[in-house]
C-alpha cells in the first residue's frame, strides 16, 4: 500500500508507529510522559467536538467514535497492567487479547463514554504517577510480547503507548469534519 494513500491516512493520521531502538534519557522521555497525561482531557474535547459523529465510523470499516473510547480504555488497562508485570517480574510474557472481538462486547454500545473517560483520567493520573517515579534502571526493564514476537523495554512501551493514543485521538478528530 502506498504510504501517502487515501485509506493509510485515514487508518495512520499521525503516521506509523517508530520506536526508538536506544535507550531514551529523561529529555526524551518527558515529552511522551507529557502526552501520556495529556490525553484524557483530549479525548474528553475530541468527544464533545465529534457531538453525535461520535456514534460515526471514522473510517468506512472502522470503529465507531464510541467503540474508539472503549477500546482506549479497555487497552490502556492492559497497558498499564503490563508495566507493573515488568516492574515487579523478569522479561514476564504478556497476553494479548481480541481488541476486535472487546469492542464487539454489549457494553460498548450501552456503557455512556463519560464511563470511559472518566476510567482513563483516573488510570493516567495513576499510570504518569508511577512513571514519573522510575529510576533508569526500571526504565529499562522488558515484557514480551507473544502476538508480534517482541521483547519491549519500558521506555520503548511509554513511545508505543503514547502514540497509541494519539493514534486515536486522530481517528476521533476525522469525525469532526
């Protein structure tokens, strides 16, 4: 597929993910760690931009502006989840889930997006909390991942994360045109 192609700007509007492949120093990590606190407010303003589009795909086949939320939160969940397990295990294996089938689940379609929102204000207040306290050393600790075959160290999942949600904070800001 083209790179600059209509529908890869519609499913990458920041572009793709690029992780670094050295160890990143404290400079580098604040503006991540910034956007990583960040995000919540701007999805809440992403929402409330969006208004009824929010019930829209941002994309034909993609996920509606509502199932985008849910799976932020659902993933965010998870993600967080996975720092903690490399904190406090050696190289722990996590495991993936059906982000699919998640956003398919009754309660993304009755649970209100405030839920949501409100979920990931709370969890990124915890998650930047704990971040904000890690030593270079714990910043360098790893988890694997079985779907893609990879070992991530700690700084390069602070990268995948944040682009993660600024990946879809993109989608949602599709439906404000």
């Amino acid at each position: 597929m083209n790179p600059s192609s209509p529908d890869d700007l519609l499913r990458f509007p920041i572009g793709r993910l690029q992780l670094p492949t050295a160890p990143l120093t404290p400079a580098e990590r604040a503006p991540y760690l910034q956007q990583l606190a960040e995000l919540p407010a701007q999805l809440a303003a992403a929402v409330a931009a969006a208004g009824p589009r929010i019930e829209l795909p941002y994309r034909p086949g993609g996920w509606t502006g509502r199932q985008v939320i849910h799976h932020l939160a659902d993933t965010h969940l998870n993600l967080y989840s996975r720092f903690r397990l490399a904190l406090t295990e050696d190289n722990p294996t996590v495991r993936p889930f059906d982000e699919a089938a998640w956003a398919e689940l009754p309660d993304v379609a009755t649970t209100p997006l405030a839920v949501s929102l409100s979920l990931l204000e709370s969890l990124h207040a915890r998650w930047g909390g704990l971040l904000q306290h890690l030593d270079e050393a714990q910043w360098q600790r790893t988890f694997y991942h079985p779907r893609y075959d990879t070992t991530l160290r700690l700084d390069q999942a602070l990268v995948q994360y944040t682009w993660h949600g600024r990946h879809h904070l993109g989608h949602l800001g599709l439906l404000e045109k």
